[in-house]
C-alpha cells in the first residue's frame, strides 16, 4: 500500500500469520492527517536545536518521540526535524500493531519501522543511492530482531548535511532513533579542507531549520587520503554511538569507499551483490 499525503510518502507493508494482508487505507490516511496536523502546531518548538528544549509533557506522541531521538544522539546540534521521517513511520508501525498485524514496514522515503514478530524470519533490506535514486551493491541481512528502525543520509538527500559522507545508514530500535543517527553520522564524516564547498544553509534552503549552519554542496576534488581521514572520523562517532546502545549498528559509503561497524557476529550481516 502507497499512502502519498503532503510531505509523506509511505510504502506501507503488513502481514499476519506471515499471508500478505493490507490495512484499511482510509484509516491510516485518517491517521497520517493527524500526525502531520500535530507536526504543524508544533513546528516553531520542533525546529530548535533539542537542548533548548525541556518540557516535552504536553507534546503529541509524534512531538515527544522526536525530542527524545534527537536528544538520545546529539541534542545540541541536531533539531528534532532530524527524526520527523523515521518518527512518522514509527508511529505508524505501532499504530498498526495495534490493528494486530505481526509483520509490518512502514517505509517513508527511506526511513523504515519494522515490526518483525518471526523471530526466525530473515529481512533483507538494500542500501539506497540517495542521489541516483537506486539501489547501491550493499544490503543488510538482519535476523533476530523484532523491532529496527533503519535511516540513511547524506549529501543530495531530502535535508542538507553539515558532512561528507554521500550514504550514511543507521540501524537502531526506532527509526526516529536511527533518523537522527543517521543524520548525525553523515555530518560527523567530515574534514576541513578547501576542497570542500559549503554554503550557509539558508541559502540553499530558506526554509531549512539549520540555517545558520553550513551545509555541503561540493565534495568532488577529495583525494583518496581526505576520503580516508573523513571515513575514520564518521566510524569513530558510529563506534561512539554503538558503545552509548544508542545504535545497533552503521554504514558508510564516501567516494565507492566503505566504512561500517557491521561484524556479522550478532543480528546484522552486510551483503554485496557480486562480491566478497
């Protein structure tokens, strides 16, 4: 089922009793509607840095769950606009365990809630080119988890990025969660050097609730050692992360160049399409 209404774009899947089985469509417009009519009351609280921040009491469900990812990972340079999509197709997902389906994904753009009741059921889910718009050769098995919430950044994606990193995907409990780390990965893949082009973010986006930041628009002069230093920089924040459970694990493409926390030793395998 596709639900396509303002800023969200869903692919929503469900199950039971592993036989496909959709939702009522209207219902769950109905319940996007109000999400996004919540998103809109609050959007002045919702686009300040998450440390400014305190009272969250009188939040909506949708409100509170992104204050909470952003704070989780890093409250004081991230807004919790960074986790509005993962949010959405949260709460979407436990709006539809509560219609008691035992296998759900609810895709928004990318960033995927999985409710996963088998525990002996393997997903398979491929890594996106975010500016090419397809699948890249790297996809995660995962096996074991019950609720995953998966998210990719990086430059030429729906919001700007402060980093380098061109695919930045973040697996954790939630996908607010795994938004925000997302986000916060692919910025802190990142060097300084006069090679990198950046603008101030409001010129690139009026609207952008960073914009007094600066975004990058220009990576294509790195040499492979840049490439390695920024790669090294963005694994060292996603082993920071792992070590903190705020993550269960990450991934990082700079310039065909992989870096990633994946062992294969718990839930989470990385699989390349024809190769090693």
């Amino acid at each position: 089922m596709l639900v396509d209404i303002g800023p969200v774009c869903m692919s929503v899947i469900t199950e039971r009793s592993s036989v496909p089985c959709e939702p009522d469509m209207a219902k769950v417009e109905g319940f996007i509607k109000d999400i996004l009519s919540d998103l809109r009351d609050w959007l002045p609280v919702l686009r300040q840095k998450a440390f400014r921040i305190k009272r969250t009491k009188d939040m909506p469900s949708i409100a509170k769950r992104m204050v909470e990812a952003v704070k989780l990972i890093d409250e004081e340079n991230l807004t919790p606009m960074a986790s509005v999509a993962g949010a959405v197709s949260d709460e979407v997902k436990d709006y539809l365990k509560e219609e008691g389906f035992d296998f759900i994904s609810a895709n928004n753009g990318g960033d995927i809630s999985i409710f996963n009741n088998d525990s002996g059921r393997v997903i398979r889910v491929s890594i996106g080119d975010i500016n090419k718009k397809i699948d890249t050769p790297y996809s995660l098995r995962i096996e074991g988890l019950k609720d995953i919430g998966i998210a990719t950044s990086g430059i030429g994606g729906r919001s700007l990025s402060l980093g380098l990193a061109e695919i930045g995907t973040a697996v954790a409990e939630t996908a607010a969660i795994a938004d925000a780390a997302a986000t916060s990965l692919c910025n802190h893949t990142n060097i300084e050097s006069p090679k990198v082009i950046r603008k101030k973010a409001s010129e690139i986006d009026p609207t952008t609730d960073i914009p007094h930041d600066l975004a990058t628009v220009d990576i294509s002069q790195l040499n492979q050692n840049e490439i390695n230093q920024a790669l090294h920089n963005g694994l060292t924040y996603a082993h920071k992360l792992l070590k903190q459970n705020a993550i269960i694990d990450a991934f990082i493409l700079l310039k065909n160049t992989v870096a990633t926390t994946i062992t294969g030793e718990k839930y989470i395998k990385l699989e390349v399409s024809d190769g090693d």
